[in-house]
C-alpha cells in the first residue's frame, strides 16, 4: 500500500503544471510589458510565455521575473532560452546587451509602446502579426468613435488618486483620448499624461463630472460612499461634487494601456452618459 501512495504521488507531482516548460514545442515568449502581456493573450500565445515583467499581475504568478523598467536579468533569460521577447521601453533605446543578446541567439526582439491609442493600435497590428493572428481579432472601434456631449456634460476630470494629491490623467494619455472619442470635455485641457494637482487646483478646475479610474477598488470596500474616495474634496462645492455626478471605473485593467482599453471605453461612455446632462441653471 506504503508503495501505491508513493507512485501516486510521484504521478500527480510528475503531471503538475509548470508555465516555464511546457512551451517546449512552440514559441517561448519573455512579456517585459503587463500591456503587452494582455496583447499576447488576445493573441492566443499566454500559454507560451515563459517570463514576465515584474510587475505584471495579469500573468500566472509563477511563471519567472525576466526584469522590469529598472534592469532586467540577463541570467534569468538566457535560462528560459525565449525565442521572442516583447519589450516595451518607452522612447529609451532598447538595451544594447539586450540586443546584443537577442542577435547572438536568435531571439526576436518586438518592440511595443502604449502612451497614445495609436501606439496600442500599432503594437497589437505588430503582435498579432509576429504570431500569426488576424489583428481583427480585436475590436479597436472604440478607438475612433465620436459623439459630441461636452456643453451638455461639462467638464470631465479623471482621477486616479486622492492621497496626499488629485493624481489625474491629462493630455497625451490614451485615457484622455479616450474621454474625448467618446464626446466629453476633458477638465485638463493641457499639462502631461499623468498630473498631480492639489485641493485649490481641482476646485479651481470646478469639473462637472469626475471618473474616479481606481481598479478592483469596488471589490475592496462595497459599503465605502463613492465620494469618500475623493477625500477632502468630498467636502468642497466643486459641481461634479455638488450635484453628485461622480462615476468609478474598477475594472482591474482599467489602468493598463493595452487592447483593453476598448472595453474600458466603454464603461467610462456608459458611466458618463447615465449622469445626463447638467440640470438647466435656474
């Protein structure tokens, strides 16, 4: 009996699933980008990817760190033998060790960029072609719709965080293009694709409606008022404040500049267009 046990296990330990090895037979992807990690999945090749970025929480969590926006590990790399890495750092030259690298074992650098929805539109044409997927795959139409709700609307401000500053999303941001294909006025009209204002700044600003983009924030606290969530302000007379017109995004990608953001455009349209326009001043 003490025997059969034995091989039952040495069975079910043989058979356990290791995301490093099982791509044997296939391409072996390094994805040094979470955005281009979902890419990869709309593509159908997650099962080949044998390494992640180091932040990247939308891959199963034991496949190995290759690196991250700080360095990466040569070591870790030339283990896992990839035969593409997807790499995405930004408008820095590719590392030449990498390239180096990737020349003297036949590695396939692909390069993707996520700032702009013509940068994720152009990333997911490469991807989808690298791996043999129709680019079709993907819905991108979101990407170039266009309605016009910004005298009825006013003003939209998005925010990100509350705490010690109003960190938002602002021009040259896909979000903010984003806010603006969907037919909304953007509150921040210049400045760069992420700002931090403080109080006297978003009063100053005096948005008609706020988009609180805080994923998986919903699922920690259900029971949290939705203007707690923007601190102090909560206790301004800031219009979107005062007349209750505050919406949250909490999609758990909903700040991953990838394919994604197609669906995510369409919960912010959604979310902004049940509030209705602003009532008419008295």
């Amino acid at each position: 009996m003490r025997v059969l046990l034995w091989a039952l296990v040495l069975l079910v330990c043989g058979c356990s699933h290791d995301p490093a090895t099982e791509t044997a037979d296939g391409p072996r992807i390094v994805s040094l980008s979470p955005a281009a990690s979902i890419m990869l999945r709309e593509a159908g090749v997650e099962g080949s990817i044998v390494g992640r970025h180091g932040w990247d929480a939308t891959l199963d969590q034991r496949i190995p760190v290759a690196g991250d926006q700080t360095g990466l590990d040569y070591e870790r790399l030339i283990t896992l033998d990839p035969s593409h890495i997807v790499i995405e750092w930004g408008a820095r030259e590719i590392p030449p060790r990498l390239q180096s690298l990737a020349a003297a074992r036949g590695i396939t650098l692909i390069p993707v960029e996520t700032l702009t929805l013509e940068d994720i539109a152009a990333s997911w044409q490469r991807v989808a072609e690298a791996f043999g997927t129709d680019p079709e795959r993907i819905d991108l139409s979101a990407f170039r719709r266009r309605s016009d709700r910004r005298d009825a609307w006013g003003s939209v401000l998005l925010v990100v965080s509350s705490s010690p500053t109003f960190d938002c999303l602002g021009p040259g941001s896909a979000h903010h293009q984003l806010l603006v294909l969907a037919g909304f006025e953007p509150a921040l009209g210049d400045g760069a694709p992420w700002v931090s204002l403080d109080l006297e700044d978003v009063i100053r600003l005096d948005p008609a409606c706020i988009a609180i983009i805080q994923p998986g924030s919903e699922s920690d606290d259900r029971a949290a008022p939705l203007l707690s969530r923007l601190g102090p302000l909560a206790d301004t007379d800031v219009r979107a404040v005062r007349l209750g017109r505050v919406v949250l995004i909490d999609d758990e990608s909903a700040l991953i500049p990838s394919t994604n953001l197609a669906e995510i455009a369409g919960q912010i349209a959604d979310k902004l267009a049940a509030l209705g326009p602003l009532p008419s001043p008295p």
